[in-house]
C-alpha cells in the first residue's frame, strides 16, 4: 500500500566473455522498492563466482560458472539462466540516471 515497485528485468545477458571474466552475478530480477516516504529497498539477489568456469570444446557456446550464494547455497550460471552480470544491472543504470 503507497508503495511504488520498479522491477526492472534483463534477461540471457551473461555472455560467455562474461562468464570467464566477471565474478559477481544477480539471480532472477532486481527490483527497487520506493517506499511512502521515499526510502528505497534495493532487492538483489548476488551470487559470487565460486570457481573456474566451465566450458566444452565441442560446444563453445556453452558454459557453466560456479557460484556461491549467501553461506550454504551453490548453483551453475548457464547461457540459459535467469541472471545477469553486477556490471549490466539495471538498477546501476537507474542510479546513473539521477547524477
Ligand atoms: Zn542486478
């Protein structure tokens, strides 16, 4: 109630160049909540590179990056995943826009 949700949503924007260089990613959609009194609740979900990624000669589009989320939960970001990379996240690009 009175509370204003921006989500903002990228979708496959983990390149495989991505994959082998950057080490902090967001799972799902970031979203930024503007409360009544114009507080803003950042939701993030970030999941930090906990390995080497893998990838497949014979498949080079293919990859797989480890990662480490909060203390006890791990997964793999794929070309397919529902992620994106800290430096395409859209709520930087919101910050941006208020300089
Ligand atoms: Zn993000």
């Amino acid at each position: 109630m009175g509370q204003d949700t921006i989500y903002l949503e990228v979708r496959n924007v983990v390149t495989k160049e991505d994959a082998l260089t950057e080490n902090e990613f967001h799972l799902g959609t970031c979203s930024s909540i503007t409360g009544p009194r114009g507080g803003v609740t950042i939701r993030r979900y970030v999941a930090r590179r906990n390995g080497k990624t893998k990838t497949w000669k014979r498949q080079p589009e293919k990859f797989q990056v480890p990662y480490r989320y909060g203390l006890y939960e791990h997964g793999y970001i794929t070309s397919w995943s529902d992620a994106h990379c800290e430096k395409d996240c859209p709520l930087n690009r919101e910050e941006e826009s208020h300089d």
